[in-house]
C-alpha cells in the first residue's frame, strides 16, 4: 500500500563523485515493501518529489529501521532544488511504486543483474534480497563510464571474493584510468556469457535507455526466454 511519510536524513555519505548514498530514518515507522521498488522524495514541503529506487534489501530495511537510496548529484554537490541532503533534515517520502520488483517466490535458482550507472541501486536490493533465498547461481554484470563511477564497489567485490555472486565490471569511456584491467566498452555477448550458467536465469536489467534495449537483445540471442527478462530504463 502506497503511503506518506515525513522522515530524517539520518545519513549521507559518498558513493562515487557523481552520486550520494543516502540513508532515511523510518523511526520505527513500518514500510513493506519489494526489492526493485522505488519511492518519491523531496525536502519536506516541497511540491515536487523525485523517485529514486530503494537501493537496500526489505530485510536491510527493517534491521536497520532505514532506507537507503543512491541519490545523482549535480557538479555542485546538489541533487536539484528538491532536494537538500543534510543530515537530519525532513523529507516527505511516497511510496513504494513501480512494477520492476523481485518475485515474491521465483521458481528459478539461477539470477543475472545488468546495472547501468546508477541503476546498480534497484539490483543491489534485489541481489541482496536473493542472497538469502535458495539459489544455485548469482551474477552481476556492472557497466560505469570510469572506473570511478561503480557505487557499492568495496561491497560487491567483497561478495565475490567470498564466491556469493560472480561480478564483471566494464568501463565505458574510451579515455578511462590505463590501470584498468577489467572490460570496457559497451557489454556484449562475451561478458554476459559467464555469467549465464542456465538458460533458464531470471534476468533483471537497469539502465541508460541504450543499454537496457541492447542488454535484452542480447540475452535474447544468448538463448535466455523473453518472459525471464525484465527491465528498467531511465
């Protein structure tokens, strides 16, 4: 059920120079919700909210008694006049919306998450969300313009260290750092492949426009069923 909530910053800290994690107080405040979701947030009193994805898990959530959102920010430090990002701070928080969310009970084992830029933040929820559930396989495929640009990246390497999930990170600038040495350009067949160990993996996709519709062709091609496709463009 969609409901409004007056709540506290209660945390903002860098995820990249282009982007902020922003953590919301819920004060004991309950608020259901599923992996995927997004809600509308503005400074309190303010005509016009913005959506952002939850960027944490529904059990993150309520161990934690916040939400958690990665919020882009402009040259100046400043997400828009909607906004200001200060600890302690009001905002009015809508929601939850949208129909990009983790099935309740998916009958699949196997999951594949394709993040464009700061649509790591729906997929991080999800994937955070299908760790706790029976799965034989979880990959992240992770497209950002700099190596700079990847939110969560201590936290996601650290997964795969531990061998939880497989993850490939591609850069897409031309002109990115040389100390690079994982992929770069737009992703392609060769990096989802590895991470598809069955045809039957539910895929979940978020991103720049270009990248979600070349992403499900793609995938398509690579043998993976329309209706194990979902996706999210911004």
């Amino acid at each position: 059920m969609r409901v409004l909530l007056t709540l506290p910053i209660r945390e903002v800290r860098p995820a990249t120079a282009r982007s902020r994690i922003v953590r919301i107080g819920l004060e004991g405040t309950p608020f259901r919700y599923r992996p995927g979701h997004a809600v509308l947030v503005a400074t309190h009193g303010y005509e016009y909210r913005r959506p952002y994805s939850i960027a944490a898990a529904p059990e993150d959530a309520r161990q934690d008694d916040c939400l958690e959102l990665l919020i882009g920010i402009d040259a100046t430090g400043h997400p828009g006049v909607h906004l200001a990002l200060e600890p302690g701070a009001m905002v009015d928080l809508e929601g939850p919306l949208g129909s990009f969310t983790f099935p309740d009970s998916p009958e699949e084992e196997c999951f594949l998450f394709v993040a464009g830029g700061t649509g790591i933040a729906p997929l991080r929820a999800m994937l955070r969300h299908a760790l706790r559930l029976p799965h034989r396989h979880i990959g992240l495929m992770y497209s950002a313009r700099t190596p700079d640009d990847f939110a969560y990246e201590e936290e996601l390497r650290g997964l795969a260290a531990l061998g939880l999930i497989d993850l490939n990170q591609a850069v897409t600038r031309a002109d990115a750092a040389e100390s690079w040495t994982g992929s770069r350009g737009r992703i392609g067949a060769p990096e989802l492949q590895p991470l598809l160990h069955d045809q039957a993996t539910l895929c979940f996709v978020c991103g720049p426009e270009t990248l979600v519709h070349e992403v499900s062709g793609l995938l398509t091609q690579l043998g993976v069923p329309t209706n194990r496709i979902r996706t999210e463009e911004w």
